[in-house]
C-alpha cells in the first residue's frame, strides 16, 4: 500500500477531486497554503495499491496545470524606501506529489 500526498493549487483542486472520484480514487482534501507566495492550496491524501501509484499520478497530471502569476520583486517588500519596482513573472500551479509506503490502512 502507498500514501500519496499531492499538493495542487486551488483553482484545481475541484478538477482533481472529481477526476480521482471518476477513476475510483477516495482522496481526503486538506487545505493547505504554500510558503512561497502564501497562497491557498488543497492537499490531497490518497491510499492505493502499489500498481495504482502511477495511475493516480497520471490523473492528477492530467486535471493539474501550470499558469504564469506576476508578484510583488521581494527586493521592494524588503527594504522600506525602496523605489517602485516591477512586478516578477513567476510560474505556480501544477502539483507536487509524495509518494510513501503504508504499513497499515483501515477504514473504520
């Protein structure tokens, strides 16, 4: 047995949710928020059999995306009478998968 541990973004999650559902994945959603740019995410736990480890991989893929977001330079919010600066194009989204081994796994 396998845990996966998958970490979308929000404008995905209902995606990835209802596809893992269609393939015939339970999943429990998190809320989460990420460090980098403090924005909201869902984490998805998800208890499978070993052969289904890649499956579930590809249907996260498949419903996940990346997407360009523009954020404040760090170098302004840091310093105090910095000038204006121009915001930076960074890319979010998609998801990041953990993969770890289940010693025991009951639905009671």
């Amino acid at each position: 047995m396998k845990l996966i541990f998958s970490i979308v973004n929000n404008d995905d999650a209902y995606n990835v949710a209802t596809a893992l559902t269609k393939s015939g994945y339970s999943a429990t959603k998190l809320a989460s928020t990420g460090g980098f740019l403090m924005a909201g995410n869902t984490t998805f736990m998800i208890c499978c059999e070993s052969a289904a480890v890649d499956n579930v991989i590809s249907v996260i893929a498949q419903n996940s995306r990346k997407r360009k977001q523009y954020v404040p330079n760090a170098a302004a919010i840091s310093a105090e009478d910095a000038p204006a600066s121009y915001p930076v194009e960074v890319s979010v989204g998609g998801a990041t998968v953990f993969v770890t081994d289940i010693e025991r796994f009951e639905k009671l």
